[in-house]
C-alpha cells in the first residue's frame, strides 16, 4: 500500500520501538523491515552513514568560541535582525513548555535560542550542546531537524527514536528553513526542540508561520534598501545627460536606468566587438554579500565608472556610469547619502543657513522629497533645526497654502497629548472646553502635519495614530463618528527608532507608516564651516529684535566658537550669540563674553578623535565635568523661570519628559518646589 506524502510528513511516536529496533539492525548492516520508518529517516541514516557520523554520539561538537561566535553573528546580522522580534515574541508562547526555537545559520550552526528557560530546560539543552556556536547539521549530529531541513530544503519533523545519534534520540524537534525572499536561497533554519514527552504536530505549524514572519520582514528590509538606494540615485536619473547610467543593487543587480543607457549600451556593444547591443542582463556585477564591493566585474566595464552610493556609513548600491561615444574624459566620484546636484540657491530652503556640504546634502535630499506626499522622517540631535527644515518642505510642497501644523509628543501627558492629537467633543471629560476642540490632526486637514519627538509618544496610544494614518479618519474624544482627514505627515526624533523598535517602545507598524524615508540633518560640529554665516545671521536677527546695533564679532572669538563641539547645535549657538550681544562692550564681541564653557572645554576636531585613546581617569574627568556642566545650565534655567517646567524644557531644548528624568538623576526634584515657593 502506498504511504501518503501527509504521513510521511509526521513521525508516530507508537512507532518507537520498532523504530529502534530498525536503527539496530540498520547499524549492524542489515536492512530496516516494515512501513514504521518514513522513507525521509532511512534515506538520512543512509547519508549519516555515508558521512562516518558516530551514531553512539550523545552532543553536538563543542560550541564555537566567543570571538569566533561573534563573528557569525556579524556575518548573519541582517538575519538575526530579521528573526530577532518574531522570536522574542515566541518566548512567550514557549514558556513553561519546556521547547526552545532555535535559529541557525544555512551551515546549521545555532545564531540564537529562545523560549523556556527554566532550570531543567536549560540543562537539557546543555548537556546537548544545543546551544549558540554549536554545528547541528547531518554531518556533525546525524538525523535531526536542523540538519534534515537544511538537507531537504523543507519542513522537517523528527522524534525521538528517528534520530541517528544514541544522545539525541531523548529529543523531538520540528524544523524548516528561510530563504531569501530575493533568490530563493536558503538563509538559515528555525527550529523548536525539546525532550519527547513536549511531541506536538503543532510545532511544525509553528516554525512553518515563523519561518514565514521572517523571510517577510527580510523582504521589508531588502525593499528599504532599494528605495533608499532609488531616492539617493533619483537627482541622477533626472538629470539631462549624454551618459547613460544605472543604478546597481548591493546584490550586483541593475533595477533602474535613465533613457540614454540603452542606446549606450548598444554602442558600446558595438565598440567590444559584440554581434547585438549590450542589455542590462549583461551587467551583474557579482557583489558580495555584506560589503558590497563588487568581486568580479565584465570586461568591458572599466572600474572608474562605478560609483559607490552610500548611507549612513554604509554601500548600499552602486551608480554605474556608462561613458557616450562623444564623452571625451569621464571620472567616477562617490555618490554619498543626498549628493549630486547640491545648489546653493535654495529656493524655498533659504532659512536653512549654510552652505557646508553636509548642510547643503540634506537640504538637496529634503527639496527632493517636498515634491511628494510621502511620510517622511527627520533624524538628528536636539536643537539641529528639524522643525526649520519641516517647514521648509511643507513650503516647497505643492499644498505650500495648505496648514502647517506642529506639534511636540514629548511636552505633554498622554492624556492632553491624546486631546491635542485628536480634539474632543464638548462634555467629552471633566475641564474640557465649552464646544469642544479641534485636534492637531483635524487642523493639518489638507497640510502638512509636524510631530517634534515623535518617539516619546505613548506605546498605548500608537495605534490609534496608526488608525488615524491608515484610514484618513479622526474620532474626537467623546465622539462616535469619523472625520476625513488628509495631510502630509513629517516626524522627527532623535533617538534611534529601530532600536526602540527592538526594545519594544516603538510599534514596527507604526515606524514603517512614519519612517517611508528620511532625512538626516548633521549636528553643527559636523558642518563648523557654517558657524560664521549662523552667527552672523543670528547677530543680525537679534540686534533687529532687541533693538541693538549688531556689533562685531573678533576672529579670535569665531574660531573659539569653532572649535566648540555644541551639544545643543544650533539652539545653543542662537542662545551663545545672544547673550555675547547684549553684553559685549562697544558692541565688540570678544573672548570676555564667551560662555566658560567654550571658554574652557572647546576642543578642536582632532582632541575630540583622540578622546577614545585617553586615560581612563582623564576620561571620567571629563565626563564628571560634563554632568556638572549639565545640572550648572539645568539649575540655571530653572531659577530664570521660576520653576515653570515647560519654559524650563524650551529653553534648554529637550523634552520635558526628559527634563524630568534630568532631574531625578541629579536630585534637582526638591529645588523646583524651592523655587516655585520663593516665587510665590
């Protein structure tokens, strides 16, 4: 009778004596007798023997050694970034079962565990060696999941009796590989494992959807860095050339060309000699995986013509440029995140002062992305003028007459950030105003909507952000029915919104619905060329408003301004100028009227490098200076405003859920009380 391919797919755990009894006879060379064993065991026990595995093994090989663990783990990062969320959320489902799920690289090395960590658990997979570093395929612990699944190719579940090696045969395990969602290949496995008294057919299910969930956010990532790659390389395409140029993947493959690369394709087929014109299947360039430097090239492409295109510190692509037939000289520069075509005539970017060329790159990137409706998100620290650049898209947009509305998640409570996000109807909850209101949302209804510090929105009321942003529909507080709602969206942060992703204070829906791409606005000690056009602009703005001649600022006194590292950038710069003009002598603004702090602790480029080879003593002392530094400016800034946290947030330029933590860190709580009290 022929056994179905469905049987074939789960072990029967009745069978396990039997079973045995054939794994005996198949070691002393006779052949297994009866339909107990499914056809995938015998052919895997015929490979183990073939490959000399010792079936009285009772652990897989030793574990690989720290650093070498750490190196696999870096070669397989974006994998275990992939799978990271997915199985953090298994743990749950795990706990107390007394299975693990089990990620290994394509080779069936284990990359991470989770699951049950209790005592008896964590011993079982110990004495095993299932454990990060450790070697499970066929050839290194015989007949198991990981290894048949990666032999296979395809789901895989054995138990107990089923496994090759004596140790193992305590165990049940249920296993399938990932493959990449671009070639097809094969990535890694997922596993769950446990003693075999945890068997469920189940957990094939399992690690099947599992798989699933991870080889979906791998295809997420790999679609971020296209459109990264695109949006860089854009300006490029569009621009009125006799070159033709393509745009290459990290993976060596060409996804994008402008109109001329064709037709120099097929000249430059005929220059070669070739009998056709060259297409763009002609031109993998066999990156490597990782690094993205190309590791072969064609003939015919010179190494000149390629330009790396980067972000972030990273290749993500390359620029290919081919050469016309009239193109007498041609040189390949580095395209890097937002370069090309940088102009300093900024149009509708003209608040942003400076022409830097990291200032100059993101106002380029930021005009580019004005043109669309997409979400976008602004990175960079505290004070580096991310609401400036809003503004200035949302006035280089096409909805330029349209609200700009702003608003900051950081300088309120969840319960009056949820009335400023969304409006309440009147009698919605106690205090609420006669008539109601109009939430920021409803407001931005054909604009522009800003979000300053947009991840220190509440974890709970992100969904509701979420729905809004999905559905172009607001429900007031208190209010049954719907509004339309339609407006650009762009946030801001500067933390690091991927990590809190990680960590669980961010949704990853809601980061891929605000973060659709991004703009990076460099710090001001990373575009010091600017410093002398912001002073004297802030100089000239502030004599007009205080109604004070502009005086004169010594060259001394600028390059002590440049050698500055300006934690605050340029909210800090704004507030230096004006302190300097309302009390420098004769309007001559000199050393003397320098902050100590630039006075005393400004340190040029190359002290900044070498602070990471200095002393460890030097080091503390200078970080307790800092935090003296940071309590000195926050206690002044509270005895200025009389212990108005709000004020006391603005001026200092941080969130006031920041400041608060400020101040439990440096036991400040008390003072504000002390103030307040003196005040009154």
């Amino acid at each position: 009778m022929q056994v179905s391919q469905r049987s074939q797919l789960f072990p029967r755990p009745e069978n396990d004596g039997r079973i045995m009894q054939s794994w005996e006879r198949f070691l002393n060379g006779e052949r297994a007798h009866g339909n107990a064993l499914r056809r995938l065991i015998d052919d895997s026990w015929k490979r183990c023997l073939d490959a000399s595995v010792d079936p009285s093994r009772f652990q897989a090989p030793a574990p690989l050694g720290e650093h070498s663990l750490y190196s696999l783990r870096t070669e397989h990062q974006e994998l275990l970034n992939a799978s990271t969320p997915v199985m953090a959320e298994a743990r749950e489902f795990l706990s107390e079962t007394g299975t693990v799920m089990v990620l290994t690289d394509h080779n069936g090395t284990v990359l991470n565990l989770e699951g049950d960590s209790s005592t008896a658990t964590r011993g079982a997979t110990e004495n095993v060696h299932l454990l990060p570093g450790s070697d499970w395929s066929e050839n290194a612990c015989g007949t198991n999941a990981i290894g048949t699944a990666l032999t296979l190719g395809q789901p895989v579940q054995i138990h107990s009796a089923e496994h090759f090696c004596a140790g193992i045969k305590r165990w049940t395990c249920s296993a399938t590989v990932i493959r990449d969602p671009y070639d097809n290949s094969i990535l890694g496995v997922i596993d769950v494992s446990g003693l075999n008294g945890t068997y469920n057919r189940h957990s094939l299910a399992l690690v099947v959807t599992t798989a699933g969930r991870i080889e979906n956010r791998l295809a997420r990532i790999e679609m971020d860095y296209r459109y990264r790659l695109l949006e860089q390389c854009m300006r490029n395409l569009t621009t009125s050339t006799a070159d033709g140029l393509i745009v290459i993947d990290r993976r060596g493959q060409p996804i994008k060309a402008n109109e001329r690369a064709s037709t120099v394709l097929v000249g430059l087929g005929e220059d070669i000699g070739g009998r056709r014109g060259l297409t763009l299947g002609d031109l993998s360039l066999g990156v490597a995986r990782g690094d993205g430097v190309p590791d072969k090239l064609p003939d015919w492409i010179k190494p000149e013509w390629l330009a790396p295109v980067m972000h972030n510190g990273q290749r993500i692509g390359t620029l290919l440029t081919l050469p016309s037939r009239s193109a007498t000289s041609f040189v390949a520069a580095g395209l890097q995140e937002g370069e090309s075509g940088l102009a300093s005539d900024k149009g509708a970017f003209a608040r942003v002062i400076g022409q830097s060329r990291n200032t100059l790159e993101a106002v380029a990137r930021a005009r580019q992305l004005a043109r669309s409706n997409v979400p976008v998100l602004m990175l960079g620290e505290t004070g580096v003028g991310k609401d400036v650049f809003a503004r200035c898209m949302h006035e280089a947009g096409g909805a330029k007459d349209a609200p700009f509305v702003a608003l900051n998640c950081g300088g309120f409570s969840r319960e009056l950030l949820t009335s400023e996000l969304f409006g309440y109807t009147d009698g919605a909850f106690t205090g609420a105003r006669r008539g109601g209101m109009i939430g920021k949302v409803e407001a931005a209804d054909g604009g522009t909507l800003f979000l300053d510090e947009i991840g220190e929105m509440p974890l709970d009321l992100q969904p509701h952000f979420l729905r809004v942003l999905e559905e172009g529909e607001v429900y007031r507080l208190g209010e049954n029915k719907p509004r339309k709602v339609k407006f650009r969206l762009i946030a801001a942060t500067n933390r690091d919104l991927r990590k809190e992703v990680e960590e669980g204070r961010f949704r990853m829906d809601l980061f891929y619905r605000v973060a659709v791409t991004s703009v990076h606005i460099p710090p001001l000690r990373e575009r010091i060329g600017d410093i002398p056009l912001l002073a004297d602009f802030y100089l000239e703005r502030l004599a007009q408003q205080h109604g004070v001649r502009k005086g004169v600022l010594l060259p001394g006194t600028l390059e002590a301004l440049q050698e500055y590292a300006w934690p605050g950038n340029i909210r800090e710069l704004r507030n230096v100028m004006e302190s300097m003009l309302l009390t420098a002598p004769d309007h001559i603004l000199g050393d003397e009227c320098l902050p100590p702090e630039i006075l005393g602790r400004g340190a040029t480029p190359v002290e900044s490098a070498s602070r990471q080879y200095a002393e460890p003593q030097q080091v503390a002392a200078e970080g307790n200076r800092l935090e003296d530094a940071e309590r000195d400016a926050i206690l002044k800034a509270i005895r200025n405003h009389g212990g108005n946290m709000a004020a006391v947030a603005r001026a200092l330029g941080i969130a006031k859920s920041t400041l608060y933590l400020k101040l439990k860190r440096f036991e400040l709580d008390s003072l504000v009380d002390s103030v307040r009290g003196s005040r009154n």
